[in-house]
C-alpha cells in the first residue's frame, strides 16, 4: 500500500521547489542539465521537457557558464559547496545579476556524482549599489580633477587636465557629449570635447559662435547652472538656440558657466542626443565645484603668465636699471629710486631719496636690517615677498630680489632690490586656499560618515558625522585599527568590516549591508563602502570608508508596503463590488465570476505563475463580465436560443467591460485581460480577432477557465453539461481555440480532485 504521507511530502517538495522565485537547477559534473525548476525555464524561455540533456552553456553567457563550472571543479566532499554572481542579458537588452550557490552530491569514492544549483535574483541590490559607487567614485573623481587644477601652471596643463575632467563628467553622467566652451573677443570657441563611444565629434564646427547671436543662452549662464531637456519648447527669442540644437539632434543640454576675474569666460556643457544625463540635479553642487575651479585655475594661469612676463621684464630690468628698483644703505636709507619705483610708490625719485625705507612703506622695517645681517659675500642676494601699506591706505604685495654689495673687507655697503608686484597672484592665492578649505569642510561637514586610511588598516581621520554615528570622538580613534574600533561589541558585525576591509585592500571596492550596532546600544541599517586609495602609502595601497545611514530609508520601505497592502484591500473590495454588480442583473449566471476566478488562480498556481500574475489573473476573473451591465436583462436572462441580433449584443460584453475599467482608471493589464477573454488562437474570438502570441497569457487562463465553468453550470437555454464534457470540449480545442499548456494544466488541476466548492 503506497505511503500517502510520502506521497504528500513529495508533492509539496515539488510545489516548492516550482513555484520558487529563484533557480533551481540539477547538474552533471560536465555541466549536464536533468532538472530546472519552472522559474528557470520561464527565465531561459525553454520548455521543460526539453530541460533534460541540455549543456549549462546553452542558458548562460560564455563567461558566466564559464565560472559556473570553474566553481563546480572546486566541490569536494571537505568544500561542498561555493556561492558567486554571474551576469545575464535577456532579451531586448536588460542585463539582470543572479547569486548561485551550488552543493556538490558526492560519490563514495569522493567524486562529484550531481551539483545542485541555486540562484536568486539580486539585480536591485547590485544596481543600487553600483549607483551608489558611482556617485561615490564621482565625488572622488571630482576631488582628484580639483587637486591636478591645483598643478596647472599654464594653458597646456590646464586643457589636458580639462579633457581628464570632461571624460570623467560625461561617462559618469552617461552623457554623449562633454565640452568646454571659452569666451574670446564676443566669440564662444569650443577648446575641449569628450564623446561616448558611437558619437561624433561636433568641435571642428563650433569654434567661432558669436556670443551675440546666443544672447538668450549667454543671459542665462549669468543666472548659474541650467539644464534643457526639450530644446523644441525653447521661447522664441532662443531661437538660434533651437535651431543649432535641433540641427545638431541634442534632445537635452546641462551647462555650467565658469567665471575668473568676476565675468563669465566660459561654460561646462553636458548633452544627449536620447534624453537628460542622470541624477544631474543632486550632482549639481559637485559639478558646480569643477566649473568654479576652472575658473580660479584660469586666474591662476594668467596671472601667473603676467608674472612670468614680468619676471622676464625683471631680467631686463636688472640688467639696464630701468623699472621698479631702489637701492638703499645697511640702515635702509634709500639712495636711489628709478621712475619706475617712485610711480608705484606714488612721487618722484627725489620725493624718496635719503628717507628711510620704513617711513616710506610706513611699516617698521628692522626685520630687514636683521636680514641683511645674513647675507654674506658668498651668498649675496635672497628671495622674498613683502607688503607694502599705500598713500591711500590699500596694501599692495612685492616680489623682492634682493643683492647686497660688500667693500673688500666684506663689509655692506648698499643693498639693491628689484622688485615685482604680486598683489593679483597673491589674491588668488587665497582664493585657492579658501577653495581647499571648502573641500576640508565638505569632507568635515559631510551628512556620511567618512573614515580615510592611507595603510588600509589604520584610521587616519574622520569627520564629524562619523563620530556621530558611533559616538567615538577623533582622538578615540585615530591611529586604531579600522576592524576593531568601528563595532567592537559584536564579533559577527567586525567579522563583516574585517571582509569589507580585506576586499578594499585587494584592490577592488566593497559594499555591504545590514543592521550595524554602535557603541551606543543603537542598532542602524547602514550601507558601508569600501574604496581603495592606490599608493596611498610607500607601503602599499589605502582606502575610504562611506558610511550611509539607510535606517530611515527602511522604515519609510516598510510604510510603504503597508500602504500597498492597504490599496490592495481597498482594490479587492471594489472588484467585488463590480463583481456583485454584473451578477444582480443575471441571477442565472449568479458566481460565475467568482467561480471562474478560483478556477483561474488554480490554473495559473498549477502552472507555477509568480504570485503576483495570479493575483492579476483572479481580480480579471472576478469582474470579466462587467460588461455584462450594457446588454439588457432580458436577453442575459433569456431562455432557448438567441437572435443573431442578440448573439451581437451579447458579443459587446468583452470590450464594453474594457471601455468601463479603462475609464476608471484600473490597472492595464488587467483592463486588457478582461478585453481578451474571448479571444482563440486561431482569430475566431472577439473582439478583435486576435491570435496565438497577441493573446495574453493571463487572458488564455481565464478563457479556458470561463468556458469550462460555463459548461458545468446551468443556463436558462440548458441544463449543465457536467465537467467532464466541458474538459473534453477544451481539450478538443487545444492548440486551435486554447492554449494547450493552459488545457493541460486545467485537466490536472481537476484530477488533482479541484472543485467549484458547491
């Protein structure tokens, strides 16, 4: 006598395995298929009787069988299982990330007899990782491009770190196209240009745009940053705007304008020819930073190029005594002053003569007089700058080169200083240093919590939010190792960080994610990432940690699937309403719909459909005739045959019911279900006459199932014609009226002993 209890257990193992979300598959060592769950086949488009004898590499891409069974090499009976992530394209273009595990089934002799594989979807998880990494490499990215600025001495430097800048920009954004446009003589010249792969280059006809035929254009870089993400609806004074923009296919345009010396010498533009780079509004403040460096770089360029055609005045200078020098005895008495010096002072050269050097810079001068004393035969001139208080009270900067002249005795003489005004260079000198201060105060003030360490296992320093976070303060822990100061109470929690760690350290970026507990007891769900900083150190490499707290993020998800659940109830309610609706007009056909539904739901669960196509398919099944409310009573409740006339109007049902969910706004796919109820494969429905593949899947359920309960059921024209007829009538019908799967799977579902509960 058969073990029922066994029976049981295997059809629920198999019901489970099934109707699993995940993949589940049974392998050979060579990579073999004899088994995959219904998910698998439904991922892979392949029919489960043709599962068996197929090679892995026939569903996975070359690189993901590949690892497949590279990992599957690794199974022993000491190691019996390995877990890792392989990437698949399904079709059109949608690249989805899986995590496998598989177990290996070993032989006596220890030989890998089968492999059990499986894996889960873990695309949601990755892409929100990699867009958190990405926005975290672009802050680094930024941080790095502002620190070369820092470097450029001129226009050359200047335009290689530029088109650094625009590539890391524009693919970052995923831009087609990143620029640099200048302003030079009321004429906008592109310097700079970066083009994703497959877009061609637009620089060679943009160099010479006059500024005032894009005035619109030019008016709103003086407002700051904007975007344009339809040029078509541009006012009609943007016209030549438009028109350059449609001519050369840009759907969108990001620009931010660069300003030195107080007017605007340029812009930043990012386009696409598609649509609008992404997440542009939260990286505008980063994208700003670079546009407000370029332009203190180019400050920086011209005055320094000013200063170098100064120095090499300077050279002349020295050479013919003819600019900007004074001369002046051991106590800083002045001997002489060219014209040069006494216009910058403000008098003649014999307004200066024989005063001393203090009282004409009006500041005490004894510092000097103590570093004349340094200055020796050998070592006769010294370097330095100085300020210098002005008759109207300003105070102006100098490069002083200083040669000292001595008698025989190696006594001083006389000093002679050449000097170079530096007053622009030293203010944007300062302005740089303010600029690094507000990068310092970014890093500081920084809602994540930042840990940077140039060994990779030492802290070096954290920002405010960090000690926050874990109510440590800096001195409590810098110079500490990273894995024990962080969560020292909980040994799985520095398990974690110390993986974390040791993946950052190899080279590569880590994330994980999880519930952390700090040193306040307080338990918070953080996404940590782990970025390594290559040659941080002579000893090797080092790393930043971001600490981003997703607690309220959590709590706000959790909300919301309550909030979901609630519309859900709310939705059954008002198709039951719908559904109570179209049966008090037709006592006759009174549970139809219920019944119908349950049938349909049974069909779609036998089929191993996801949860939430079942749920699609019951609400569609419950109120399929509600188009039903259209056609008079007495024809629905109308004995013996119907006039064709009737038959026609009867027809209406399915696109009337369509016509009235649409307009009250219900979910498409279920309007567009109840439309196709009647609708075969072979075109003979209505109404539209579709077929085969046009047919939803969800609507080839519930037109088996619709016709199977109304041949069971009794009509005011007839009697019921018993389950068993309607079974053999769909089954007659399979592959021309019904989908055969469908059929099928509606016969099982009957003999596994399924009723209509009356």
């Amino acid at each position: 006598m058969p073990d029922k209890t066994s029976d049981f257990e295997t059809a629920l193992y198999r019901e489970i395995i099934e109707s699993s979300p995940d993949l589940i598959c049974r392998l050979l060592p060579d990579g073999t298929l004899t088994f995959a769950n219904d998910t698998f086949c439904r991922l892979f488009q392949s029919e489960k009787k043709h599962i068996a004898g197929q090679h892995l590499s026939r569903f996975l891409p070359e690189k993901g069988a590949e690892t497949f069974l590279e990992k599957m090499t690794l199974l022993a009976p000491e190691n019996p299982s390995e877990s890792f992530r392989i990437t698949v394209m399904l079709p059109p273009d949608e690249k989805r990330y899986y995590l496998w595990s598989i177990r290996g089934q070993f032989a006596p002799e220890g030989e890998t007899a089968m492999v059990h594989g499986f894996g889960r979807d873990v695309t949601d998880r990755v892409r929100a990782n990699i867009q958190l990494a990405s926005r975290l490499q672009l802050e680094k990215d930024t941080a790095e491009i502002i620190a070369e600025y820092a470097f450029c001495r001129n226009k050359e430097d200047f335009h290689k770190v530029t088109d650094k800048a625009l590539s890391i920009i524009g693919s970052g954004k995923n831009a087609d196209r990143a620029y640099l446009f200048l302003f030079s003589e009321g004429l906008m010249v592109n310097s700079n240009e970066w083009c994703a792969p497959g877009t061609a280059s637009k620089k060679a006809g943009l160099q010479r745009l006059r500024g005032e035929d894009y005035s619109w254009w030019v008016k709103h870089l003086h407002e700051g940053p904007f975007s344009i993400t339809d040029p078509s609806s541009l006012p009609e004074e943007a016209e030549n705007e438009k028109s350059l923009f449609l001519t050369l296919g840009i759907r969108s345009v990001v620009a931010f304008p660069i300003e030195a010396e107080g007017r605007i010498v340029g812009f930043v533009g990012l386009e696409n020819l598609s649509a609008a780079p992404s997440d542009l509004e939260n990286d505008f403040p980063i994208l700003s930073s670079i546009s407000r460096v370029m332009g203190k770089t180019l400050e920086l360029i011209r005055a320094e190029e000013e200063l170098r055609a100064t120095k090499n005045m300077y050279q002349g200078i020295v050479e013919t005594q003819s600019e900007i020098i004074v001369r002046f005895l051991p106590d800083c008495t002045i001997s002489f002053c060219n014209p040069a010096y006494a216009r910058y002072i403000g008098g003649k050269p014999e307004d200066f003569i024989g005063r001393n050097l203090g009282e004409v810079r009006n500041k005490d001068v004894s510092y000097l007089i103590n570093a004349f004393a340094g200055l020796t035969p050998e070592s006769p001139t010294r370097l330095f700058e100085n300020s210098t208080i002005m008759e109207d009270g300003t105070v102006k900067w100098q490069l002083w080169n200083d040669t000292a002249y001595f008698d025989e005795f190696g006594n001083l003489k006389e000093i002679q200083s050449v000097g170079l005004d530096i007053s622009e260079l030293k203010k944007v000198r300062r302005e740089r240093e303010r600029e690094e201060n507000k990068a310092l105060a970014l890093f500081e003030n920084s809602p994540e919590a930042i840990v940077a360490s140039w060994d990779g296992v030492r802290i070096d320093q954290v920002n405010n939010a960090f000690c926050r976070m874990t109510g440590l303060s800096s001195e409590e822990t810098i110079g500490k190792a990273v894995s024990e100061t962080l969560f020292p109470q909980n040994d799985h929690e520095t398990l974690r960080l110390s993986n974390l760690l040791k993946t950052a350290n190899s080279g590569k970026p880590a994330v994980d994610e999880g519930p952390f507990t700090t040193r306040t007891g307080e338990t918070l769900y953080l996404s940590i990432l782990a970025l390594p900083i290559p040659n941080a150190t002579e000893q090797g490499r080092g790393l930043f940690l971001f600490f981003r707290n997703l607690t309220a993020v959590k709590e706000k998800e959790n909300q919301l699937l309550a909030n979901i659940e609630k519309l859900n109830t709310s939705f059954s309610q008002t198709v039951e309403v719908l559904a109570q609706t179209v049966e008090s007009r037709d006592p006759y056909t009174a549970g139809h719909q219920r019944r119908t539904a349950l049938l349909s739901e049974e069909i779609a669960r036998h089929m191993g459909l996801e949860e939430e196509i079942r749920r699609r398919i019951s609400f569609a099944a419950a109120i399929h005739d509600v188009g039903k409310i259209s056609v008079p009573s007495e024809i629905l409740s109308k004995p013996g045959l119907l006039h064709p006339i009737e038959m026609a109007l009867v027809k209406t049902h399915a696109e009337e019911g369509y016509q009235i969910l649409r307009k009250a706004d219900f979910p498409r796919h279920i309007v567009e279900v109840v439309r196709q109820h009647h609708e075969r494969l072979d075109g003979s429905g209505y109404p539209r006459g579709l077929k085969n593949e046009e047919i939803l899947l969800e609507a080839k359920i519930l037109a088996v199932a619709d016709t199977v309960e109304a041949m069971a059921s009794h009509r005011p024209y007839r009697p019921s014609l018993g389950i068993k007829t309607a079974l053999r009538f769909v089954q007659e019908g399979r592959d021309r009226l019904f989908d055969a799967d469908v059929v099928e799977a509606c016969r099982e579902v009957f003999a596994a002993g399924f009723s209509f509960g009356e």
